[in-house]
C-alpha cells in the first residue's frame, strides 16, 4: 500500500467564486478521489492546518506527497520547506503540479529560479508522450488533450530533467517540456503541469491516471541509506602524506 | 506475473570442465533458478536449440529476456539478433550480463563497439551504489562486494547511459561503469557486470537480487504503441508550400 | 581550422525540378556556402561519387561530417557506413540534418528505427531553444520560426538524447524534439530536424548559425584514445581464482 | 579573452604551517599561476575581502567564477550566495574544486545535501576517463595518478550528473563520481575533485589543464536570455474559458 498524502495550499477555493465551482471541496478533494486505488491510500493536508499540515509525523507517514500551490507560496513557512526537503532526500517521492513550479520546495530541490512563459487564455493544451517506454505513461494514447487550460512556455528554468516524459504543444504556438523526472538523495520527484485552477483538469481520467502512475512511480523503492562522512579503509593503504 | 526467458549460450558448460564444476546445469538453469519469484515466471533458451530457442513464439511469450553469452557470439544468426531487436524496440525489457557487452544484440541496440579493458586474476571487485533511489537497487546495502571476479576496466565504450546505478572499484586499479540502463524505443535495456563464467557469482544472493530488481524494472509498462508515417493534421493549417 | 565535409546524396536535385529550383548547385553546395567561416574549412561529397566521396583519406582529413540523404537511403554501400561508423567512435564529429534520421548511418549509431510521423504540407515551425546554456545555441534569439516546412512530429524513435536543445512547434499540432546530441566512442552527434528539399530552409540565417554552432561542438576535442583489451594490473594483487 | 576569477576562502593557508608550505601565496594564487593562458585571464578574490571579492562590478566582469572552500563556509554572507546563484542562473559558468561540494553556493545549485564519505590518509587516486569524447578531457591520457590525496566516496549526495567524465579508483577501497558538469538556468558547472590544502595537488600539469579545460567549456556560449512572465499569443487562439 503506497500512502499518498495531496497538499493543497487551499485559498483559491476559498476566495474565488469561479475556482469553487470547479473544485467546491477543494483541489485536494478531487485528487484524492480522482488517484485513490486498491494500493494507493490517500490523505490531504493544507496551508492552514497547523504546520500546514505536514507534521513530523505526517511526512514519516506519507511515501508520496503531491504538492498544489500558487497565490500561497509565500506563506509556506521555511522550516516547513526544509523539513519536507530532508524527507525528500531521504527517500520521499514528490509530485509537484502545475503553478507549484513556483513553489519554495520546488525552486529549492532544483536550485534554480523555475519561471516560465503563461498566459490565461483557455487554449488548447495537447501533451505528446516522448518517453513511451516510462511507467508514468503506461496505459497512455499518443496524446492527451486538455480543452481549456493556462499556458505554459519555454524556456522553463529547470536542471535538465533525468527523464523527459512529456512535451506540451499549445494553441497559441508555444511548447512546453510538461514531463519532467528528477532524482535528489533517496527521492524521485515528478514534475506535471496541467492544473490551473479554473479548469476542470482534475476530472480528466488521463491527467489522473498520469498523476496516479507517477505516485507508484515515485514511491520509495531504492537501497539502504548511505552513511556519510569520515570512512575508515575498506583495503590496506599505505599512507604517504 | 513477470515472464522471463534466460537466453545462455551453453558451451563453456559442455567444453570447460572448470565452469562445468561451477554450473553443472549451465549458467541459465542457476539464473533461473536464482531469480525466480512469486511474480517472476522463469523459461530458457540456449543457442544450439533451434532458432536459438528464440522463436517468434517464444519472444512473444516473454516480457524480459535476459542474455549471457561469450564464446559464441558470432554463432548468433543475424536474422534472430534482428528479431530479439525488434522485440525490445515494441518494449520487451533485456537484460545483458557481464560478456554480453560483445553480443551481437547489445552492440546493435547500443551502436558502438561496446569494448572494454580485461583481465582474468580472480581479484575482488565491489560495487557501490551511486544512484541508491533507483529500483534496481532496492534492497542492497551501500556496496556488493566479490571477492573473486574477472576484471572490467575502462573506456567502456557505450553511449553514456539513461541511469547509471553501480561502479566498481577493483584491486588491480581500475573502476568500471558495472549497472547501467538504457531505454531503447518502447524497451527497457539494463546492464550488469559481474558473472565470469569460472566463478560462482551467479550463487550470490546480492547479484541475484540485483538481476531480480532488473526484471522488475524492465518489464514493460509504458504507452501506447506509437503510430509513425504519415500523419494528417490535428489542427487547421495554411498550406504556404 | 576546423575541416567539414558535407555530404549529400544529390539526387533529388537531378531529378525534381521543384528542388533544382530551390537548390539549384545542390544542397551541398548551398550548406558549403553558408557555413563557411575563418575557422571552418568546408568541402562536399557525394552518393555517385566513387566511395560516395569518403574515401579512407577523405574521412581522415574530416573533423565534422554533416550528412544530408533521403530517396537514396538504401544505395549507401554498407562498408562505407561502417567505415563512417568507425570515425566517428575514433572522434569524428557527425551532424545528421532532416531526412538523414533514416539515414544506415544514423540508425546503426543510435540502435533505434528512428521513425517519426510526417507530413509535407509546407506548414509552420517554430524551433524554440530548451537549452540556453548549449553552445549549439550561441547567438539565437527564443525561437526560429521557419515559414514553411515539412511535419515531424512524435514519437522519434531515438534513444533518450544526451543533450535536447531544440523542441519544434508545427502549425497542425504536434511537437519535435528538433535538436539532440548524443555521444558515441570519441565523437559527438548532433541532429538537427529542419531542410526539407522543398524549401528554402538553407538559406535561412538562424538555421545555417545553428548548423556552424554544431560544428564548433562536434570538433573533435577530447582525450587520448582508450586502449581497450587484456590489460595488466596497475596495483598489486591478490589471486583468489 | 575568458575572465576568470578565482575565488579561495584563504584560511588554511593563514593559520596552518602544514598548509602554508604548500601554498605560501594561497591556494587561488597558484590556481591563478596554474591556468593563465593567452586565452584565459586570471583574477582573485577571497572571504576577507569586503563583499569577499565578489561585488556585483567583479562578478559583471567575471565569465567563470572557480570556487575553493572549506573551513569558511560559513562565513560566506547569503547575500553574495544570493548574487552568485543570479549570475550563474545568468550565464556564468562555475567551477567547484574539491571541499566546495560543501559550500553554500554549491548545495544551493544542486538542491541536495552534497554529503559524501571522507578519509584524511594520504592514500592514491587514480582519475579515469569515462567520457573521453569531452572538451573538458582534452589533451588527457586515460588517467591521471595522483599519489597522495584525501579520499572522497559514495554515496555523494548530487543530482545525477548531466555528464560524467571522471571516476576515481581509491587505494583503500572507494569509488567517486570525480567530474560532473551540470546547467542551471544559462550557466554552466563544472565540480571537480580533486585539491585537498594539504597536497600539492594544484602544481599537477594534468589536474591544472582538466581545470583550464574546464574553464573553456564553463564560458558563457548561450542563447539569448529568455524572457518569462506573461506572454501574448504568437498565433491567433480560440480562448474557450
């Protein structure tokens, strides 16, 4: 059983009366209804809980945690972001969604300043499978296509990611790379884009079964943690300095 | 369940009473052996069966083939090297062990020489983990250590791989690029070092997890088959040309 | 002085008077032309030419080789492929241009079928750069916008690239991973997606600085060549086999 | 002309004699001596300085920033890590030598830990060539022996590499990813092992020419910076939400 915990910052949801209608119970509800499965196990935590939610215990607990955030990442408290990126580098899978490329866990792992190109336009988003040999797009056509979505353009401002999954194309003539898998410490990290919050992405079967395909993906499966520091030799050595 | 076939050439076995002693049934029934699980599904084939065991029938049957070969390379007809090719391609997993990196299969799918520096002095070899949140480390502690081994030095030359997951140290001086993956098409390709044919490493519950972990990880999983050729436009367009 | 040769199979140019109209020297003429510069020396070969112009001697004085081929595919003799194989593993560089991904000599290095979908329907591409550090990308603005140009769209059946620098946008709705390195032995590759022999993608400014940037790159530049073989130990050791 | 600034925090060199003998200038000044080359100009700055030597006119002027560090960390204001990540997000390369892997501009690029194993014996390195198609091996036989160096094993806590091009062999018995370069935002990096204060290492002909190797393949060769933020459509769209 992978246990998932969705964070959502929560505030669109809140505040915006055309995001309430997409999402009335909130972007993590539909999630977690739209990813749960007969070994996925899912729990949601948000910014206003207390430590927003993600406590000690609750990432000890959680194998993959999926972040959504965006008018909130200010907010996030630092020692927050550092205690989520020690579980990261220590073995935690992280799936970050859509206007998390901003997030402060985000820029943090990458080291670099994630902007990107956007525009609200609801345009046409179609996401090619360039990667069909990956298990994160297993069960996936050629092509997913999203009605109505923000756009998102090059040049993102990652580390050249691991593995390339997916590669937007977008009406209004820019490509995306909408797929990216990273590894830090013991963690896999899968970027994804689709999202913005006044579109009903979440709902979409195939976007789900991405996300989905990215938590088995994800979850912890490497070797035993590596001990660092002062080493004593293994072989005999002779000393020369 | 996983269905493997173990592909040995099976002539030292018969010609060299000294590897006849370390694998009295030949390296593929002590692999079989080895690996099998309760959802791994283990068959085998060997070279002087007809159409090397590989018919078409066979490969069809089977969602990772694991290959060891050495003195019988060039016995290998051209015609079942294309076939296994094209499994891999439509996304059959392949595993290629120690002096498999001169097989016909391997240098095709990797495009070049695939040489590499030897020496046979029965010295230790360890493997360490460089990249411990991968699968096919899952379950290893921080290095593997063999304390008798044929010697594999570099330049290994192969393209640089998707993932490189061990290196070896050896006594004699040298390092070696020993577990690397490669994805080719829809087919997930994983090397692996050890196994000279004199020595029991093929016994050894670390390598065995190791090969394990491998077919795991490359069994298929991904997309769609891709539709290539001529494609009719998705969008409306402007003929200029 | 770094010295090109550019290769062409020159055939459509004989035969088609669309593209005798375009080209009308060749396409290699019109590639030799314009990437000329103080430190890049260029000449050209051909399909009908004796050896198809690379001789021994001829590759033996090339550093980058750029490779230009389409209808004449299967009358490359397949000794000189090899022989263009082994420069390159020895430190020749190659930039395979458009059509030449079905190029022997492309397909033999990558291991792949490196199909595509494809349509000729003079539509628009826009290149947008993924890779700003590249020096493949030195002097570009975001994107090159190609007016009219043939479709490729994905999935391209290549092995995961080394490097990606360019993703295509087309008009009727699919992306291209439009520029991608790879290295293979000693030699770098760089393919390079547009030039179709219908237009008159060649006298573009922005695609000719690319193809110059490539050849920059893909001189050769790196260490002594590795001796491979039986190889005696550089520390002592202990024989246990 | 390449602007090189060397950066050392000079602390060891000040309060160890052991040191001193070695460095009697500081480490940056034989660095500086070590690389200059007609191509290539040399500078220094060290943790003293005001602003440590890295004012934002030193940093305009500065094409490769080279890093050494190790009992200062600490003491480097976020302020000036702050203004150096910028202008490596903006095209300057950087070079990170040795205990740097620790420093805080290093771990703020890599969004890991950067911890590794260590071992203070004097023991032998030997660095292999395991890419020797790259600039940064140029004029480089297939390893570089050095005889007395602090040990350096894995697992090291990086982001996988973009590319590999040295691994160390210890005597004792310890294998390290030695050489990495890695791009983040326009610029280019380049780690590099070896260099611990208390060896002549940096009087190495081959470690000197690795690092001016080095410094030719960090400098600034990009695209255009790219512009980000809200962008207005490049074809006409049907907005539809």
């Amino acid at each position: 059983m992978i246990k998932v915990t969705v964070w959502n910052e929560f505030l669109h949801e809140k505040v915006h009366e055309e995001v309430q209608k997409v999402y009335p119970d909130g972007i993590h509800q539909a999630l977690a209804k739209g990813i749960a499965a007969g070994d996925i196990e899912v729990a949601t935590a948000t910014l206003e809980e207390p430590e927003h939610g993600l406590t000690e215990e609750r990432l000890a607990n959680t194998d993959v945690l999926i972040w959504w955030g965006h008018m909130g990442h200010d907010k996030v408290d630092d020692a927050i972001v550092e205690r989520v990126q020690q579980r990261v580098l220590g073995g935690m899978g992280l799936i970050v969604l859509h206007s998390g490329h901003f997030s402060k866990i985000f820029k943090k792992l990458m080291g670099t300043g994630c902007d990107l190109k956007w525009r609200e336009a609801g345009e046409k988003e179609r996401l090619w499978v360039v990667n069909p040999a990956h298990p994160i797009a297993a069960g996936l056509p050629e092509y997913i296509t999203i009605e109505s979505e923000e756009m998102y353009g090059e040049h993102f401002d990652i580390p050249a990611p691991d593995e390339l999954i997916f590669v937007s194309w977008f009406e209004g003539g820019e490509v995306f790379r909408s797929g990216c898998t990273f590894s830090r410490g013991q963690g896999k990290i899968f970027y994804f884009r689709p999202g913005h919050e006044t579109y009903p992405t979440y709902y979409n079967p195939q976007v789900l079964q991405v996300i989905q395909n990215g938590v088995r993906w994800a979850a912890p499966s490497g070797a035993a943690a590596p001990v660092r520091g002062n080493h004593q030799p293994l072989e005999p050595i002779g000393n020369k300095g």
